[in-house]
C-alpha cells in the first residue's frame, strides 16, 4: 500500500535559476530565501524521506477539456521557456516516469463521476518550468510526474482529482510527495513600472489587498487551517492566486481536503517576484495521520 509522505506548496520562479550575480543583482545584493530554502528542503527532508514519487500539480500547464498526468516511461530534452528565453534557456531535464501508477490514475478516473484525467505518454509533450525548475534542487532517483491545472475546471474538479490521487497512490506501492507549484497572489506590475519592483521585499508586492490575503493563507496554512482556506476561497480569488489556485487546491484534496490537520512550515520568507506572492510551506505528515 503506498502513502503519501510529505507536500509543499513551492514558488517556481525564474529567479531560483538565475546565475547568482544576476539573482543577488535583482535583490539589492542579497540572496533569495526562495533560492536557499529549496536547498534546505533537499537536505532537510528529500534526502531524509527519500521519496519513490514526485507528483508536480503544476499551475503553468493548461489544458481545457481534462486534466493530464505524463504517462512517458521518461521525459527529457531541453526546456527554452517561451515567457522568459533570456533567464531559462536550453535548460536540460531528465525525468524517469512511472507509466503503471499514472495509467491507474487514468483507470480511478475513468470510474469516478464527473472526473476527467487522461494519461498521456507523447514523448513530445512539452515540460513547463513549474516543474523543471525545482530538478537542479531537489532531483534524486524518484519518479516525477506532473498534473496539469484544467483552466475550465471549478473547485469540485479540482478536488475530484485531488481525491483519485490520494486513492491511485493507496493502492498503487509508492512513497509520494506532492508539490503544489506555483504562487499565492499573482499580478505583475505593468511592463514600465516592473523595473522598480524586481527585489524580494513584500512592499512590492501588487497591492495592499494582495499582501494582506496572502499573509492570511499562509498563516492558515502554518495553523493547519485548511478548511478556512477552502472556505474563503472565493474571496482570495479576487487576488487572482495563480491557476485560480488550483495547485493547492488539488494537492489539499489528495490530503484529506477540509478534514487535512497538516500544519505548515515556512521554507522562505514571503517574497515578491515582480508583484506576484511567492513562499514555500512545507506540510510534515503528521504522526496521527494527515486528517483528524
């Protein structure tokens, strides 16, 4: 029987690959708590769990009529982001896959009302930096899949999906760990005015409204406090989180939604990225299991 043995809510953004002159130039000369607290979680807790799996529920994959989940025994080439081609250029990856447990996911989906995840194996499907950029940090011998945020999907799909992970991984012989990739708020500043507003310090964050919604997630987060955040979803979605937070939304579902009691722990400070709301929370199984 597999498990679930750890999950993060990650920030994956280009900054963390930057050479360092450049990403300590945008700070003001200072360093990224982003860029350090992923070397934290590698040494910290991936080396210590040693995870079979990495499921990335990842906010820059777009699909319309269904979720996907790569079923390739292997994704691997060069990742050139189409946003940014000067910061993440012919960046090489190498994912090993696990066919089976994704093609058991599609099989769970194919059962369950109203929930559409198809497999797919196109070696030529391709990878997006919400997922590549963590490789350099935190890649071993594990897995890594990735799951992508249906742009047409309302938070029952999202939680339908969440909830097929968490079965697909119980039945399946894998020890998991999930990362949410992606941001808390997400506007940027305009084009003339994102100049002044590169470095990591929360005041230039978008607006005053942003900061404030996003410092309640994360202390909610931290507090274990999920079924608040589900419940104000609504009102944190004026703030326009990215992918409509989809990538918590799922990855909160897969560990027991409302009832989950897993409390959050800070990996970074709150940082800005060009007006969006960037941290990673690292959720810790709790000992008595992840919901009460």
């Amino acid at each position: 029987m597999g498990e679930i043995i750890g999950a993060a809510l990650l920030a994956h953004v280009p900054t963390i690959v930057l050479p360092d002159d450049i990403r300590r130039g945008l700070n003001n000369g200072q360093e990224s708590s982003l860029y350090t607290g992923l070397h934290r979680l590698k040494t910290e807790v991936f080396d210590a769990l040693k995870p079979d799996m990495v499921i990335v529920f990842d906010s820059h994959w777009f699909t319309t009529v269904e979720f996907v989940i790569t079923s390739a025994e292997r994704r691997m080439g060069f990742f050139t982001s189409e946003e940014l081609p000067r910061g993440m250029s012919s960046a090489p990856y190498d994912m090993p896959g696990n066919p089976e447990f994704a093609k058991l996911v599609g099989r769970i989906a194919d059962e369950t009302p109203d929930c559409w995840i198809t497999p797919i194996d196109n070696e030529h499907l391709p990878a997006t930096y919400a997922t590549t950029n963590f490789l350099g940090f935190l890649q071993g011998s594990e897995s890594w899949l990735s799951v992508s945020t249906c742009q047409t999907s309302e938070p029952f799909d999202f939680e339908q999906v969440g909830k097929v992970i968490a079965q697909a991984i119980a039945e399946s012989n894998q020890r998991v760990f999930l990362i949410a990739s992606g941001a808390v708020s997400h506007t940027f500043h305009t084009l003339r005015t994102l100049r002044q507003h590169e470095a990591a310090g929360e005041e230039h964050i978008f607006s005053p409204e942003a900061r404030e919604a996003d410092h309640r997630i994360i202390n909610q987060m931290l507090a274990g406090d999920h079924a608040s955040i589900i419940d104000e979803l609504p009102n944190f979605l004026k703030v326009k989180p990215e992918g409509r937070f989809g990538h918590y939304q799922m990855m909160i579902a897969a560990l027991g939604g409302r009832e989950c009691v897993a409390q959050g722990r800070l990996f970074s400070e709150y940082e800005n990225s060009i007006g969006t709301g960037q941290v990673h929370v690292l959720f810790d199984r709790p000992e008595t299991g992840w919901t009460k």
